[in-house]
C-alpha cells in the first residue's frame, strides 16, 4: 500500500513543485563532490555524480548513500519511483556494506537486477552510527522500462530514497535477500545540468584520496567493506613508477596514477576516454 503512495506523492511532486532538490558537497574522505539532498528527519543522505556530457553519452555515475547504521534496509530509485526503475538496495552485515541493483515490473518485491556494474569505491564504510556506501555504477542510464533524465542527461530526474527503519532484511548475508517494505520514504529534484563533473575521472579510483595531497591524519580505511557482488577496487598507490593492480584504474582523462599494470595484467580502455583499468 505504501508502494502505491509513493507513486502518488511521486506526481503530487511534479504538480507542487515545491519539494527539495539538489545542492553540492563533497564527501570528506574522497574528496568526491556530489550534488545531493541531506534528509533531516530520515537522516539520511544521497549524492550523484556524473561525467562530463558526451555525445554519445556516457552510461555511468557515481552515487552515494549515507544512512543510519541501525536501519534494516535503505534504497534508492534513480528513475524516482518503484516500477520499472533502477533501484538499489543497502544495508550492513558483519561490518560490510551489502548494496545491490533491483527492479519490479510494479508494486511488487524487488529482486536483483542484472545489467548494471556496481563497483564500490573505497570511502564506503560501516561504523558505529552509520552506513556509507559510495559506488560507480556502469551501464545505468538506461534500464528496462525508462532511462536516467529520461534520456536526456542534462535535463532533470526525480529521485526517491527509502528506508525500512526497524525491520531488517530476511537474510542480511545474501545480497538477493527479500525485505519487507519499507515504512519512510521522500524525494529530491536532481537538475542535471549541475551533476556532470570535469573531475569525474579522478573519482572512479576513489577519488582525492588517491591522487592529491593526503590529509596529515592517514585516514587509510580499512576496507573491508565491499559486497559480494563487486569487485573492490584497489590500490592506493599514487607514487609515480606504481603499478597497479587487478581492477584499479591505469588510465583516462586527468589520471596522474601509475598507467603500468601488475605483471599478468592489461591496461583496457573501459570508458574511453575517462577511464582504464587493469585486468
Ligand atoms: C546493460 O543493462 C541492461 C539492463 O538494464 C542489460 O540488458 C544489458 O545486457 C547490459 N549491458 C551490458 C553490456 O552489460
Ligand atoms: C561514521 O560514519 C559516518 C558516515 O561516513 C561519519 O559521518 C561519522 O563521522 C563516522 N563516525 C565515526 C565515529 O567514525
Ligand atoms: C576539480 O579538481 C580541481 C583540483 O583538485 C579543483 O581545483 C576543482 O575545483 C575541481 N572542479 C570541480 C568542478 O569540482
């Protein structure tokens, strides 16, 4: 039933038009900038970034989530609504953070979501009090049954965010778990004319964390956070004469890392021209 609200407060959105929409900030510990909306009551925070317009487009972005650590499960739809729209979603076990793409033909469970890659950066952490899952997803633009911006990547896209505040998921160990439905849920407008980034691709790797100047505190987390169903993305390296290892980024616009992969390994243009990584 909640499902069905949502699609209602979805169209009283547009017809309003006074709802929250998207500012910028940067996440402390990349240094990725997101334009995003922080939730105050659900206290939860959601972030997108996208590369440089292109023609063709690119298919990817980079999105964050932030979300209390003692919540069962949150989500997101990037196509703003449950049906038909790519959705994630997220929550901890044993310390790591568990986020999968999902789709429904309708108002029905989610089930995992086949087509997307989701690769999550190194920044994504469970604590004490939180859970941050920061991820690259690739071929996520368009999806069965609609599309990012509606196609048009500089235009606008509702997006929905949910949480399920005191019920877990069934099997918090399997990233196809089925859930119950969630009890909150709200809306930003992101205006994606302020989401494409020139410094998109020094941020596929992790971001500043990788490349610039490393803060005096070394805030190396220990990454033992990535799900299952990705590959974490690894090495830190920034020492020039580096190699790189097994999916970690060698090449593309800006890239000032090592472009020399660890022996077995070859440097493939994945995203040209913002981004090679070794495989
Ligand atoms: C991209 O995702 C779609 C589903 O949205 C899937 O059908 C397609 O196979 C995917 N393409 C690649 C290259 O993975
Ligand atoms: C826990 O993670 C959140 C989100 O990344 C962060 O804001 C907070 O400072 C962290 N708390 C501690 C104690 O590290
Ligand atoms: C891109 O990175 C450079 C160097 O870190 C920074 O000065 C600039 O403000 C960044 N641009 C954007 C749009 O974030």
């Amino acid at each position: 039933m909640a499902f069905k609200t949502l699609l209602a407060v979805a169209i009283a959105y547009f017809i309003s038009a006074s709802a929250q929409s998207n500012s910028p900030y940067c996440d402390s510990t990349s240094g990725i900038c997101y334009q995003g909306y922080t939730d105050p009551e659900m206290e939860m925070t959601i972030g997108f970034v996208l590369p440089p317009l292109t023609d063709p487009p690119s298919n990817e972005f980079i999105a964050q989530i932030v979300a209390p650590a003692s919540y069962g499960w949150t989500g997101l739809s990037a196509g703003g609504q449950m049906a038909e729209s790519l959705l994630f979603t997220l929550w901890p076990y044993n310390g790591e953070v568990m986020l999968g793409p999902r789709w429904a033909s309708g108002y029905v469970l989610p089930e995992p979501y086949a087509g997307p890659t989701i690769t999550l950066l190194p920044d994504s952490t469970v604590n004490s009090t939180h859970i941050k899952a920061s991820f690259r997803c690739q071929n996520c633009t368009v999806w069965e049954g609609g599309s990012f911006g509606s196609g048009d990547l500089n235009s606008f896209q509702l997006i929905a965010y949910v949480a399920s505040t005191t019920v877990p998921v069934d099997d918090p160990s399997d990233i196809a778990s089925s859930l119950e439905e969630h009890n909150e849920f709200d809306f930003f407008g992101l205006d994606l004319t302020t989401v494409h980034d020139p410094n998109y691709s020094s941020y596929i790797n992790g971001g500043s964390a990788t490349s610039t100047a490393a803060p005096s505190s070394s805030s190396a987390p220990s990454s033992s956070s990535s799900a299952p169903s990705s590959a974490p993305p690894s090495s830190t390296s920034s020492a020039s004469g580096a190699v790189q290892t097994q999916w970690g980024q060698c090449g593309g616009t800006g890239w000032t890392g090592p472009t020399v992969c660890a022996s077995g390994l070859t440097c493939i243009a994945v995203s040209p021209p913002y981004y090679s990584q070794c495989q």
